[in-house]
C-alpha cells in the first residue's frame, strides 16, 4: 500500500505592513483605565506620577469587544515569550492591583 502523504501545513494568516506616521510620538503609561459598553472596549492610559493626585490620560483606545479579545491572546502569548526569556514577572503583594492603586493614603500613627 502506498503510504498517505503528510498534509501541508496550515497556511498562517497573512501579515500586515503596518505604517507608522513620521510625527507620532510613543507614549510611556503605567495605568490604564478600561471601561465599556455593548460595542466597544475603551483603554484610558495614563501616566500616575508620585505627588500628583490626578493621573492625566495620555492615550485612547476603542477597540470592539472581538478586538480586544484577540489583543488580550496577543498580549498573553507576548508575555509568556517574554517570561521565557526574561523570567517571570512577578505582581508584589497578596492584594489585587485594583486595591493597591485605588486604595486610600490614610496617614499612619505617629507620621
């Protein structure tokens, strides 16, 4: 009997050549609000500087519910290569990042 050929491989999607316009400046954020509604998935990024009680956002995203869930895979697969080179990335505390960066600066006794 001949043997059954092996079955080509699984065509990758295609890539895109992404243009970056000449005057776009990066954007450094170390918060990042999410909030949405039924159509749509909305990133606020914003900078939180020490001293400052009001982060300013210095970036907006709309993405569709669907998008943002192909940039949640996308940004998980990242992270994990990333890990794997790098090591892990470790989150400090047994508390959620929620609780750490909306908690309340209550003075402590004695300051």
């Amino acid at each position: 009997m001949p043997e059954t050929p092996p079955p080509p491989p699984a065509a990758s999607p295609p890539t895109k050549n992404l243009e970056l316009i000449s005057d776009i400046d990066p954007v450094y954020s170390n918060m990042v609000r999410i909030v949405h509604s039924h159509s749509e998935i909305i990133l606020d990024f914003a900078q939180f500087l020490p001293g400052d009680p009001n982060p300013k956002v210095k970036a907006k995203v709309l993405m569709s519910p669907l998008g943002a869930k192909l940039f949640f895979r996308a940004l998980a697969e990242n992270i994990a290569r990333y890990e794997t080179t790098f090591g892990e990335i470790t989150v400090p505390g047994s508390n959620s990042l929620a609780e750490k960066l909306f908690r309340s600066n209550e003075p402590t006794q004695g300051s």
